[in-house]
C-alpha cells in the first residue's frame, strides 16, 4: 500500500571548512524512483537552520543548496562572531526539491569550530507501508 509519510526530525552536524565535504551535508532529498509527477515526488520543508560558532573568534559561515551542477548560496561568508548562535532561516521556511543537497561550511582552521542543528520535515508522497 502506498500513503504519504511525513517525517520530521533534526539534524545535527559540525561541519569542517571545506565546501562539499560529507561533513555538512546537511540534507540530500531523496529521489523517487521511476517517472512521477509533481505531487508525487519527495521533498524536504527545513523549518529552522541554527548556527553556533564555538570558538573564541569569528568565524566565516556558507551555506548553499546544489541539485547537480546547480547551486545557490543560502549564507555566503558570514561573520559569526564568538560564542553566538545565528538563526539562518528565522521566520521563514526552505523547501528543498528531489535531488536537492544543502551544505554548511566554515573557514576556520579549527576542528569542531562550528555547531548546526537543522529542523525539517521530509514528505515523501509515494512511501510504501506493509499493513
């Protein structure tokens, strides 16, 4: 049988300072298998995406969403200042598409320099359940 499911949950990562390392992947939206349509392809509602810089100086924050060889900044160089945290999305909301990765990253030098706790939702409207 298939019903949609709706999967909400956190994520939580300390990213290192490089760009695409599997450190700050943040999410991959998974794609759906066969040829669907719209309504029927999963996607990903990020409600919250929060940053705290654990160092004692400022850091430099990125953050982009890439589908293939497409990307778009979301963060681009930041200043984060010490012991802070930073509510990238407040108030509003990322809807993330089949296909779609968002990556955080830092400049710093430091290992274990940077905090991200992202919140999202993941719809997938073709989910197979036993019953």
């Amino acid at each position: 049988m298939l019903l949609p499911s709706n999967a909400s949950t956190n994520k939580l990562a300390s990213p290192i300072n490089d760009e695409n390392a599997a450190a700050g992947l943040m999410i991959d939206v998974p794609v759906s298998s066969g040829t669907q349509y719209d309504y029927q392809k999963n996607f990903a509602l990020v409600t919250s995406l929060l940053l705290c810089n654990k160092t004692a100086g400022n850091i430099s924050v990125s953050a982009k969403i890439v589908n293939g060889t497409t990307s778009a900044n979301i963060l681009n160089g930041i200043n984060l200042p010490p012991n802070i945290s930073y509510d990238v999305i407040s108030g509003n909301k990322i809807t993330l598409k089949e296909g779609d990765k968002l990556y955080v990253w830092h400049t710093s030098s430091l290992t274990n320099a940077l905090d991200v706790v992202m919140s999202y939702t993941l719809h997938r409207p073709l989910a197979t359940y036993d019953v």
